[in-house]
C-alpha cells in the first residue's frame, strides 16, 4: 500500500473519524438550528369558558359521627403479585425475589412500629395492613 510521506495507514483512518465525528456534530447543530427558527403552531381557538353547574346529591350516606381523636397510624401494603418472584438487587447488591426483601422490610416495620408502642405508652396507635396484587385486600 502506497502512503502519503509521514502519513501511515492508521493516521489516516484516525483523520477520517475525526473528520466523521466533526460532519455529525456540524449536522446535529444545524438540525438544532433549523428547530430554533419555527415558531410555534398556534394554539387552536378557544371559546369562552363554559360554566358547569353540579347536581346536588339526592341519595345520601349517612356516616357516622364520633369525636376526634388523636392517634398515630399505620398502614403497610404488601404487594403479593406475581412480580415479586422477580428477584432484584438488595441493599448489600445481592440478587434476592423481591417477597423476601418485603418479608424483611416487613419485620422492620413491625419492630420499629412496637419499640414506638412501648415508648410512646400515652399515645393510641392503629396499625392497618393490607395486601394487593390486581385488587387491595385487608389482612
């Protein structure tokens, strides 16, 4: 193969990608400036706005009226779909399903919840759990 003087094969496909990398930067930013001279499509006419009255409703639920308490509450969703079978790194980067990282989480919850109970004797807690997969279910 025949070469330029000073000028090796791979000199030259190094000039040739330099040069690619240049025509797509320059076809990028034309693009880019082709973007910036359109204004922008006109948004379509709109009317004045039309006033929407709400119906009163005629079959009440009568709920029932208790007095206001103070408490604390918590809830805990346990997702049981499918899904939890797929397995996902765990806080130390491990592969692990996913229902055993919630069964973990879980237990914490449960444990941080009871040391609160204990520490806190004076306060009324609920504790709510709940599980779902296409529908929510309490437990």
């Amino acid at each position: 193969m025949k070469t330029i003087a000073g000028s090796s094969p791979a000199r030259r496909r190094d000039g040739w990608r330099a040069g690619r990398r240049v025509g797509q930067l320059v076809l990028a930013l034309g693009l880019v400036l082709h973007g910036c001279d359109r204004s922008p499509t006109p948004s379509s006419p709109r009317g004045s706005p039309v006033p929407m009255t709400a119906e009163v409703a005629t079959h009440l639920i009568p709920l029932p009226q208790t007095d206001q308490r103070l408490c604390t509450a918590v809830v805990v969703l346990v997702d049981t779909s499918g899904s939890m079978n797929g397995a996902v790194a765990d806080q130390q980067g491990a592969q692990r399903p996913k229902y055993l990282i919630a069964r973990d989480a879980l237990k914490e919850i449960v444990d941080y919840t009871d040391q609160w109970e204990k520490s806190h004797a004076d306060r009324i807690l609920e504790m709510g759990l709940f599980n779902f997969s296409s529908s929510a279910s309490p437990v």
